[in-house]
C-alpha cells in the first residue's frame, strides 16, 4: 500500500488509532479499481467509519473527565441497547459453569469492558478486552484502573489471527470469548474470515458466545437477512448450548464439538 495515502486516510482522529493491518485489508477493497487516489481514500474511510465508528460517539473518542460509567455506557449504540439487560446476557451466558475463576476474552470489544460490574457477583473474572480502536482501548485501561479491576484492554487488530490465538492461549481456564457484534464487520472487511476465526479460536475456548443485530439500531424494523449462513455453520460445527434474544440482538453460545 502507498505509504503516503496511508498517512491521509489515519489523518482523521477516528482513524488515527486504528491497526494498519486493518485499515491496508480495506484500502485493498479498492487499490486495484479504476479511480483516482482521492475516491480510493474517500470509499476507504467511508468503509472504516461504516466498520469501526458508526457505533460511537466521537465524545468517545476524546479525553472526557468527571463522567460515570454509565454516561459512556450511552454514549456508544451497542452497550447502550444491552444496558438494561446486562446481567440477564451474562447470567445466561455464564450458565452451566461450574468454575468461580474464569478468564473472559472480548473479541473486538468496543467499550464493553465497561460492563465489567454487570457479570455474576458470584464469579472471579480476569477480562481481556481485544479492540482496534486505540482510543477505546485507552478508555478502557482507565476504567480498570481507576475501579481496581482485574482487567487489561489491548488494542490489536482480529485479523492477526496468530496474535490473537497467543493472547487466548495465555489466559487461565475456564476460557469464554466473547464475539458481540463482530461477525457483520469481519465479513465487510473479507468475506468467510469469521467462520476461520470460529473454527481456529474453538479449541482454546471452553465457550464462545456470538451475537448479531436481528433489527436495526435506533429503529426496531427487523432485518431481512438473519444470518442463516451463521446459524448453518454453528450448528454443523459446534455444540449450541444456548440460542436467545434480548432487545434486537441474538445470541449463539456454543462449544467445541
């Protein structure tokens, strides 16, 4: 990739924090079409900012002090709509697991490490929170520490997929991973990747728990497509140990086969 184009697209706060890996697998969408450098430039950040900052507030993206965690919470669309419903997600989530101490691994995590305080009391949790926002990670790492919680935010791309299957490999068992949301975006960014991750990510995890909208955010008209190629594969590939909806948002918990 042009090194110079690179500069213009991360010249942009939003983008600025963002993995090369990630913003070059976009760029590449369009590199080899007939356009100019500035509508590749232009279709590449339309596309990182469809990917990775549709969700956010860009408050998000700046220092903000004297807020609970609530207030950020809010301010970002998808734990927003999970806000009232936390503790029921995790309790299902976390159902049939008979260890207290349990390492929880958020792939593409956006803020929601945050919720960290919605999951069982009865629970010892270490959190490791994956995102390539650089920004969210930093938001994060503030939280945990401000709050004196046993977790770390790291702000890595999900397509270093070696990179990632080192992070889940060095956490304690039991290992639950956590995909919210992620699969839409994996799938823009290079078609049948999320079913890759899924199969090389299964044999390190006791549980993974995907999620995907089933209705528009803001809105509550119900999508068309409903991932029938996701459900398909789950069930060809892993044990569903769980299927539910809460508030326009589906989850798969599955186990290794």
């Amino acid at each position: 990739m042009n090194e110079e184009l690179l500069k213009k697209i991360i010249e942009k706060k939003e983008f600025s924090q963002l993995p090369k890996k990630d913003v070059e697998l976009v760029f590449e969408k369009f590199e080899n079409k007939e356009l100019n450098d500035y509508q590749k430039l232009k279709l590449t950040r339309d596309l990182l900012r469809k990917i990775y900052s549709s969700f956010s507030s860009r408050k998000l993206l700046r220092e903000v002090k004297g807020r609970d965690v609530e207030w950020f919470l809010n301010k970002h669309k998808s734990t927003k709509e999970r806000l009232p419903f936390y503790g029921d997600i995790y309790k299902k989530i976390f159902l049939g697991v008979t260890e207290k101490e349990i390492s929880v691994i958020d792939l593409g995590a956006g803020i929601n490490g945050l919720s960290y305080n919605f999951f069982p009391k009865n629970l010892k949790i270490k959190y490791i929170g994956i995102e390539a926002v650089g920004q969210l990670v930093d938001l994060m790492n503030k939280f945990f520490l401000n709050e004196k919680i046993n977790g770390k935010a790291i702000h890595e791309s999900l397509f270093e997929l070696e990179k990632i299957k080192k992070i889940i490999e060095k956490q304690k068992r039991p290992r639950i991973v956590f995909l919210f949301k992620v699969i839409d975006s994996l799938e823009l960014i290079e078609r049948n990747y999320s079913k890759k991750l899924l199969k090389e990510i299964a044999p390190l995890a006791d549980r993974i728990a995907v999620s995907f909208a089933t209705s528009s955010l803001g809105r509550r008209s119900d999508f068309s497509a409903r991932r029938n190629w996701l459900i398909y594969f789950v069930e060809e590939n892993f044990n569903l140990v769980d299927d539910f909806e809460i508030n326009g948002e589906r989850y798969l918990v599955i186990e290794e086969k």
